[in-house]
C-alpha cells in the first residue's frame, strides 16, 4: 500500500470509529487493529490522535465547491449551497466528535477554521452581485459581511453544540440568521 494509501486509510477508518463509539472511547490501539497496521506504523503517518481532528476539517474544507451562478439560483441559494459542505460533514460527525474539534482548537490552533482566500473570494462576488440586483437589503462592504458571515457559522456551529436544545439542524439555524444577516429581500430570491 502506498504511503498516501496508507495515511488515507488511517484517517478514514478513525472519523468512522470515532462516529461509532464516540471520540473519547477510541484509542490509537483500535485504530491501528482496524487498519491492521502497528503502532509504530501510525505515528510514521499520523502525529497524534489528535491531529485526526485537524485532518477532517481540512480535508472537508478542501472539498468546498462552489457552483457558477445559474439563473435559477438566487444569490442568497448559491451562498447556501457553498456553505452546505461544511455543514453536512459537522452534523454527520456528531456532536462527541465536533465538541473534540472545538477543544483540540481553543487548546492550540490546528488550523481548522482559517480562511480559505479563494472560498472567500468567491462570497464576497456573491455578496456584491446580490446586494446589485437587490437581493440583499444590507448594503454593508461586501468584505465586511463575508467576515460577518464567517464568523457567524462558526458561532452558529459552537452555538449548536452547547445549546442543543431545538429540533433544527444547524444548517437550518445557519441559513435562518444567514438570512437576517444579509436582510435578504424573499421577492427577489
């Protein structure tokens, strides 16, 4: 198996352990009996347990598409569905795995929420192109709301976390205050 196989494979079979039992419960022991691999093998591809956590995001934020703008999607959908590969992956991780990914970043920096140039870029056209056409009653810098934007979905995932007492998921939530953010006009999108 190649070396980039074998890091994959890692990886991979880890998040799957982790949504099963829980963070916490699996150790680097399990991981590698399920890799069929050693000890000594996991940490040649993987620094730590923790860094697993580091891997996920990075890779589900590599993963970001954005679509070229079609006619038929409003601005406000487009924003949508370029932050729908972020959400999917933090709902279908759970909330043990999500919570070990808050902490592992409030105890040092892995990089997990930094910003991607060109992901933000591609939000701030959006922004511009909505607030042109009328879709968007905020009129703020399109830069400015961007940031806005970014922090409010990490606010709203931490938010999600600790408070998990609605029945919403936290892409809902995300897309109900992305709305009132934005003062998105309903007759134009």
């Amino acid at each position: 198996m190649s070396r980039s196989n074998t890091k994959d494979k890692i990886i991979k079979t880890a998040y799957e352990l982790f949504r099963i039992y829980g963070y916490k419960s699996v150790s680097v022991i399990d991981i590698c009996q399920a890799c069929q691999i050693t000890k000594p093998t996991f940490y040649k591809y993987i620094e730590s347990k923790h860094t697993l956590l580091k891997y996920y995001f990075t890779n589900m934020t590599a993963n970001l598409v954005v679509k070229k703008e079609k006619e038929e999607l409003s601005y406000y959908d487009l924003i949508i569905e370029a932050f729908s590969g972020y959400y999917g992956p933090i709902e279908e991780m759970g909330l043990d795995l999500y919570r070990q990914v808050i902490i592992s970043n409030l105890q040092k920096s892995m990089g997990t929420y930094d910003d991607d140039d060109q992901f933000n870029s591609t939000i701030e056209q959006l922004i511009r192109s909505g607030q042109e056409k009328g879709e968007f009653g905020n009129k703020a810098d399109a830069i400015f709301l961007t940031n806005a934007i970014l922090s409010l979905s990490l606010g709203s995932a931490v938010n999600w976390y600790l408070n998990k007492t609605s029945d919403k998921s936290i892409f809902t939530i995300f897309q109900d205050e992305l709305g009132t953010l934005l003062e998105v006009n309903k007759q134009e999108s």
